[in-house]
C-alpha cells in the first residue's frame, strides 16, 4: 500500500531494520488518507517482522484499537 500511495517501492526492511530512512506515511501523508489507514502501514512497514501485524485479521483490527483510544 505504501508503493502506492508514494508512487514507488521502499527499501526492503533488512536496509532500514538500523536507520530507518522513511518518514512514517501518518506523518508524510496525514492530509490526504485516513489516519487509520496511514497507522495500518506504518504497522505493517516496521522493520522488525516481529512488531509488524502477523496476520491480516490483526491488521484489519487496527480500526477498532484506533477508534477506541
């Protein structure tokens, strides 16, 4: 999804797991999308596998934890 929104692929995670370069999409794009939309990939982005969502029901689920908080 972030391909799409930026218009091009991002460095693959084992280039960013130390330095990330990418500016969270939630920052870079808050005026344009959903700020739920924009922290689903950012979650789904994190260079680390482990902190990202392990299955898509768990990224579908971002919607209810963001409008809850």
């Amino acid at each position: 999804m972030r391909s799409c929104i930026e218009g091009k692929p991002p460095p693959p995670a084992s280039k960013r797991i130390e330095n990330d370069p990418m500016k969270p999409v939630v920052e870079a794009f808050k005026k344009k999308y959903s700020t739920t939309l924009l922290q689903a990939i950012d979650w789904a982005m994190e260079p680390d596998q482990r902190l990202r969502p392990q299955t898509c029901d768990e990224l579908l689920d971002i919607q209810f934890i963001v409008e809850k908080s």
